[in-house]
C-alpha cells in the first residue's frame, strides 16, 4: 500500500502599485527563491489590484 502525499499551501500576495508598474524581475526573482525551497506555483489570480499566486509543495 502506498503511502498518502501531503501537502502545504503558500499564498504569494503582488500588490500593484496605483500609479506605476511592478517590475516582472522582482516577481522572478521571488518565484525562483520559493522554487528553490520546493515551492512549485500552481496557480494565479488577480483580486482588486493584486496578484495572487499560489504554491504548493510536499510535506
């Protein structure tokens, strides 16, 4: 019998600036830094002004 995968759960939060852009490098750059740690992005939305990116890695 095979054992069951657990999993943990991240929320990546990008705040939008009103007035300017955010710059895609730092967004990367934060991404590769969770991956790095085990983090694998999963999926994404965009709430009001913000970006959501969700991550998910095994216990």
């Amino acid at each position: 019998m095979t054992a069951t995968r657990r999993w943990e759960y991240r929320t990546l939060r990008i705040k939008t600036k009103i007035f300017g852009d955010y710059d895609p490098a730092d967004i990367d750059a934060d991404l590769d830094r969770l991956g790095a740690q085990g983090w694998e992005l999963v999926g994404s939305a965009v709430v009001g002004v913000s970006f959501l990116m969700f991550l998910k890695r095994e216990k």
